[in-house]
C-alpha cells in the first residue's frame, strides 16, 4: 500500500510536469515580440542552421519574393502556385503589398493580414522573415489603423520624439501581425526641388536634421521588436530621375555626398540599424564604370557601405524589377534578371528583392557558385546574416502569432489620436493675403444647399477645387467631408488632366463670383502613385498640364481670395510664385486632410516649419503665425 501509494504520488508528478509542459508550449507557440537582439541562443540556431541548408536552400534564403494580401482561399489554385514556389526555391523571405482598385489601394483589415502571415508561416519550412513598405505606418497597406502623414510632416516638427513614438506603434502593430522587416526609414535627403520620387518620404533637405530622426526611428523601431531599413543608398535625393522608370544619376562630387547624401546614413550604422537597401543610382563620384549602377557596384556596396561606413548587417538590393536596373541588361542568355541577381551579390548584397524571373535569379546564383565565380563562404556569410536577424526577432523560437490577440493590439484608441496629433502639428503656413483666413462656419446649411452635379452649379460663397490624378480616386473626399461639415454651402469641384479643360468654363465663373476659393493640390511623389493608380504620372501640378492651367487661370482672377493647399508635395507653389496663401501638410493621408480644413477654419495653430527651401517662395525653417483675418503686414514670421 506504501508503495503503490508512493507510485501513485509520483504518477501524478509526472502527469502534472506533462501539463505544465504542455501549456508553456502552447504558450511558447505565439511569438513574443521584444527588443530586437541576438542572444546566444539566436546565434547557435542560425549557425547550426546554416551547417543543414544545401547550397540551393542556402541561395534561396537570399532571396525575397512578394505577396499580395488581397484575400485567397488557401486551398485556391493561386495560393497553391504561391506556396509551391515557395518551397521549391526555398524563400527566405516575403514582403507582403497590395493591389490597386479605382480608388486607390485595396488595404485589408488587421485580422486578415495576420492570418496570411501565419498561413504563410505555416507552408515555409524555415520560420519567413515577413517585410513590408510601411513608410507611412501600417496604414500604407492595412486598414483601420493610425492613419499617420509622411514623413516630411515629421520634418516639418523637427521632434526626434515623435518619430520614436510613431516607429514604435509602426513595429508593435506590425509584430501583432506577424510583421518583422520594416523598409524603412528614408535616409534620403531631399535637396532637390525636382526630385519626382523621394519628396515627401524624405524627413527634409538638411542631412543633420535627417540623420537625427532617421537615428530616432531606428531607436523606436528595434526597441518594439521591429527589424528597420535605411534606404536609398548612396542617397536618392538629389536625382531628378525616378528609378522605377530609368537610371538616376547623382551628380555631386565626393565631398558633396559626404557633405549630404551620406551623414543620415552614418547616423542610421551608428544608430544600429539591421539592414541598408542599395538603390539603382548612377554615381559617377563612387563607381566610375557607366554601366554600373549602385546595386551591383562593389565599390559602392563593399567598398562604401561596408568599408567605410563601417555597416556589418544585411544588404539587400532595390527590386530587381524596376527599369533603374534592368535597362542595364539587354536580353540575352544566361536572363537580365540572372546575371543582375548574380552582379548585386558580387557586389556584397544579402537579399536580391523582388527579382522578375525568380527561376533564373536562383539558378543565376547557384552556378556562379558551382562555377566558382562567387565563392561558398560569401554565400555563407551572407545566409548566416539573414538567419541571425530572423533568431534576432525570436522566429526559431515561434513564428505564429496568436490572431485573437490581434483586436486588442492593433488600432489602438491612443495611436489614432497620436496620428493625428502628428498631422495637426506638422500644418505650416508660408503665405497669408490676410484676406482668406480664417474661414467661419455655418451653424446650419441653408435649404437647398445639397451636393449637385457640377453642371449645374452656378455661384456660392466658397468654392472649393480639388486637383487630383483621377477623380476616381479617394484624394480629397476627406477634405470634402471635413469641409462640407463646417461649410454645407461649399460648392466642390473635382478636377484631374483629362477634365481640367473642359470644366473649366464651369469653374472659373464660379471662383469669379466666389468671396473665397480653396484649391488642394493632391500632388505625390511617383512610386505613391504607381501603388494609388497602377502607372507613372507627373509628381508636380505643373503649369503645361491642364490642371496647372487651370490653377494658373484661377490665381489670375482671383489670388488674393485664394488658399492653396499643398496636399503632399511642398513645392507645388513654385510653380505659381503669385499664390498669396499658402499650406503645406506634406501628405494626404485622412490625418492630414482633416488638419488642413481645421487651420482654414482657425481651429488649430500652424505650428509646421519648412523642412525643405521652397525656392523663390520661402527658405526651410520658414512658418507663419496663426492665420488671421488682420492684413499680412502684421502677421509674425519665424525661420530657423
């Protein structure tokens, strides 16, 4: 009795630990996002790892592929091609974007990306570094999230602080989702007026002032459990050519790119950021070969990012798709895609992104191995990178998140108002006629006064016009709603190039009857574009195109009653040297639409500065007080 007494005691011991046991791997299976670190542990899975992978598994570590998160059936003909080809390459890594519909980008809930992340996880045999393009915060590619500005906003506040806080929301939210590789910040500074691609994604024009918040961001980002990206090397910013659509040539001489392109990134390798993208630059200063660009320069990539910056973490190339690169490469055999794939490794990149023939970008690499033309241990060395950062955010630890979880982290109340607290403050003023603001409201909309069809509209006290790509997107129906809320008697007109001619025999009769006009200038720079309206398209409100015209033909009757908005890029007004009133929000994002209309109608006070010198306008750190209905003579300036 004793002993079986004994025994019994002991069988539920065991039983007990079992269950113990069981619940911490249950518990365990979730990942728990903290600071990003490499821990001992971390260190001795990646390299154990690394001594298992075959030479193909080895090579498609290396490589990132892109998935769409428009909803699929995972048993779907489409998923299953997408996981096949995630197999049988042996991706290491996957960066989740969306599609586009006629108003713009098809963002998916929270619950829904984090599902696809875990099913994704579920079909890689190695835990998937899972990145995205979250410039902006979530909101870039998920919805019913903060809905924060561009990054020019936080330039425009200059607070280092902020942009800690806004990388830290970014990653948590990101985490929840099961998101680990933001591709961002820009590190670019944006020191010239024309540039059409970085603009507003850009913090400014100084490369102090860049490189302190692009530091702040890296602090934020890692400290929440968030991998981060410095981007464009050598620096994108003073090119006046997209490189999605050609080679962009940085024409500065040596001094000048370690005056200006290069601090922010210096301050992104001190500041401990994981990885830097290599863009598709022409630099003559740093590779002196015509046709090299950045990406598969060794001088610029081993010799500069490595050697003289000092950067030991992961590099990873621009997508291979875009025309920066691949006008490089004719067609021919081995493909352009091959041997680009094999270049940008011979230059010291880690990740070749988004590579358009994945099939020969894989075996481009494997028999450059086999052949001897890049040896084993670089490729070793460059796997081990990569799955050091993975053990670095606890994937070998769990890859999963717990989607229960996801509605009580992400799209929280406070991050909501810290949003939009970011694009109230960054609001500048440059001009002020003293004649417009601030506009009062209307207690109650007058009989009659609902929206018509734009024919038959005839005159009204306000009249707003919207520029736009396409009047069938979503720029300006926020700044419409806001607007109409406060002014129900406000005539809108919506405009684009293909409509800007015709209506404007409608409008201007309308401005000229107007005792105030509104026009908001939803001018971005191009890739935004491209993702809102799936092609490439001028960045500026231009004076040759039809919009321009219009506007121009709208300030010749009626400038001193006229506000125009700059709903994304700053420099719009350089364009049109007689605007009177003058406001920037760096961006068009709901946050800022809402600010907009709460400075015409004195609700806010500007508090922006210029983070960038509008030329032939105002200097950077420029602003104006509050708006006021007192004459312009009177109304204080500040410059930094």
């Amino acid at each position: 009795m004793v002993i079986s007494g004994m025994m019994s005691r002991s069988l539920r011991a065991i039983v007990f630990v079992f269950i113990l046991a069981a619940a911490g791997h249950a518990s365990d299976r979730y990942s728990k996002p903290g600071p990003v670190q490499l821990t001992k542990e971390g260190r001795h899975w990646a390299a154990l790892t690394l001594k298992k992978l075959s030479l193909e598994e080895k090579v498609g570590q290396m490589l990132n592929i892109r998935y769409y998160t428009d909803f699929q059936n995972f048993n779907s003909d489409a998923y299953r091609q997408f996981r096949d080809q995630l197999l049988a390459y042996h991706i290491g890594s996957v960066t989740l974007t969306v599609h586009v519909d006629g108003l713009g980008l098809r963002r998916n809930p929270p619950l829904e990306v984090a599902a696809m992340t875990d099913q994704l996880q579920r079909d890689s045999r190695l835990p998937l570094l899972i990145s995205a393009d979250f410039e902006r915060g979530l909101a870039s590619r998920v919805s019913f999230v903060p809905a924060f500005p561009d990054v020019m906003a936080f330039g425009a506040i200059g607070n280092a602080g902020y942009v800690e806080r806004f990388a830290a929301i970014t990653a948590e939210d990101s985490r929840a989702l099961g998101l680990h590789w933001n591709f961002s910040p820009v590190a670019d500074v944006n020191s010239n007026p024309d540039n059409p691609v970085i603009n507003t994604r850009s913090f400014g024009e100084d490369p102090t002032a860049v490189g302190e918040l692009v530091a702040a961001y890296v602090k934020g980002a890692k400290a929440h459990g968030m991998l981060t990206t410095a981007k464009h090397f050598p620096g994108h910013g003073d090119t006046e050519t997209d490189s999605h659509l050609g080679v962009a040539k940085v024409e500065g001489n040596m001094a000048r790119l370690k005056a200006i392109e290069l601090p922010p990134f210096r301050k992104a390798v001190d500041a401990g950021v994981d990885a830097v993208m290599v863009a598709h630059l022409s630099v003559p200063a740093l590779e002196t070969d015509p046709n090299k660009v950045a990406t598969v320069s060794r001088d610029i990539v081993s010799g500069v990012l490595k050697g003289q910056l000092g950067f030991k973490g992961v590099v990873v190339t621009d997508a291979l798709e875009m025309r920066g690169l691949t006008v490089m490469y004719p067609p021919g055999q081995p493909s352009p895609t091959a041997r680009a794939a094999v270049d940008a490794v011979k230059a010291g990149n880690d990740v070749i992104l988004w590579p358009t023939d994945l099939d020969g970008a894989f075996h481009g690499i494997v028999d450059a191995v086999q052949r001897r033309e890049i040896s084993l241990a670089a490729i070793d060395h460059s796997v081990l990178k990569i799955l050091e950062m993975k053990a670095s955010v606890g994937l070998h630890k769990a890859r999963l998140v717990d989607l229960e979880q996801v509605s009580y982290l992400v799209g929280k109340q406070e991050d909501m108002q810290f949003a939009q607290q970011v694009a109230d403050e960054a609001v500048t003023l440059v001009r002020d006629s003293g004649k417009v603001l601030p506009l009062s409201k209307l207690q109650a909309a007058p009989a009659g006064s609902e929206t018509q069809p734009a024919q038959t509209k005839t005159s009204a006290q306000l009249v707003a016009i919207v520029i736009t790509d396409s009047i069938h997107s979503a720029s300006g129906r926020g700044f419409e709603t806001a607007l109409k809320a406060r002014r129900p008697d406000a005539m809108v007109f919506y405009v684009d190039n293909s409509l800007a001619a015709p209506m404007a025999a409608v409008i201007l009769p309308a401005v000229q009857n107007a005792a105030k006009v509104l026009v908001a200038a939803y001018a971005l720079p191009i890739p935004v574009k491209q993702a809102e309206a799936n092609g490439p398209s001028d960045s500026n409100v231009t004076p040759d195109q039809a919009t321009g015209q219009l506007l121009r033909q709208i300030l010749d009757i009626a400038a001193d009653k006229t506000v125009l908005l700059a709903m994304g890029n700053p420099y719009v007004a350089q364009n049109f040297t007689q605007v009177q009133t003058y406001i920037c929000t760096y961006s068009n994002a709901s946050s800022s639409e809402l600010s907009a209309v709460k400075i015409l109608f004195g609700e806010l006070q500007p508090r922006g500065k210029l983070p960038v010198t509008l030329p032939g306008i105002a200097p950077r750190g420029f602003s104006l007080s509050a708006p006021s209905s007192s004459s312009a003579g009177g109304r204080a300036k500040h410059q930094d």
